[in-house]
C-alpha cells in the first residue's frame, strides 16, 4: 500500500463522480447543522419530539453531546468538505474519506444503543457509504492511495 498525501500541484482533479459527495455533504451538513443547534438548546430531545428515555439509558445521558457532534462535525464539517470539493483542494478527497466513515460510525453507534430506528438513520449510513466509496475511488485516481 502506498499513500501520497499532498499531491505536487496541491490541487486535485476533481472526477464527475466527486459531484456524488459534494450533494452528500450539502444534504447531511444542511439537515445536520439545525438539529444540532436544537439538541444543543433542549439537551432532552423534547423539543423536536423525541422520547427522554431513548438517550436517558446511553452513555451520553443527554442530547447535548451528539448535538455538538451533530452540529460540528456532521453540520459545518459536511459544508466545508462541500467547499473544498468545489475548491479542488487536495484534502477534499481525504476528508470525504473520513467524515464518511465518521458517518458511518455515528450512525452504527445510534443504531446500538437507541432502541427504535428511524428511516433517516437508513438514509444517512447509505450517504456515509456513498461517501466512503466516493473517495476511495477518488483517492485512487488522483495517485493519493494505493491499495491494489
């Protein structure tokens, strides 16, 4: 395995498919951002419906955590990928790389410890795969990994 992390001219190409990941992260960064700003505000979940019980019984104790998260990282996070896919800047393939997996690793862990699920979990573990598999493919074209 060979990885090159800064390629010589600091701008990547930017293939049609990374059009895929530019919608992803404007889609979860803009549904991310107001719900993270709302558990932030209402740490119970009340506000926008949720049961206390459901975060109650995990390890958080309250919406105020993931609301950070959410809004962080899911929210502003996604908006810049989002930049810097239009940018053409030479993070934007690693960076999909890795709020991708993040996405994916969120939403496995709510899919842990919540007891119900919700059609929106479904929809964004797919974004988070899409994600991941957008900028493996991408990472191999511009020469920056080297798996096989």
């Amino acid at each position: 395995m060979q990885v090159r992390i800064v390629p010589a001219d600091r701008r990547v190409e930017r293939p049609a498919f990374a059009w895929l990941a530019f919608a992803a992260a404007v889609f979860t960064g803009v549904l991310a951002i107001p719900v993270g700003l709302i558990f932030i505000a209402d740490p119970t979940g009340a506000s926008i419906g949720l049961p206390p019980g459901w975060i109650e019984a995990t390890p958080f104790g309250s919406y105020l955590v993931p609301g950070i998260y959410l809004f962080a990282v899911n929210g502003v996070g996604m908006l810049v990928l989002a930049g810097l896919i239009l940018l053409r800047h030479w993070a934007a393939p690693w960076l999909t790389a890795i709020l991708g997996v993040g996405l994916i690793i969120w939403i496995l862990v709510q899919l842990a410890v919540m007891p119900e699920t919700m059609i929106l979990q479904w929809i964004f573990l797919g974004t988070g795969l899409l994600l991941g598999f957008v900028a493996l493919f991408w990472l191999r074209r511009t020469g920056q990994l080297r798996l096989w």
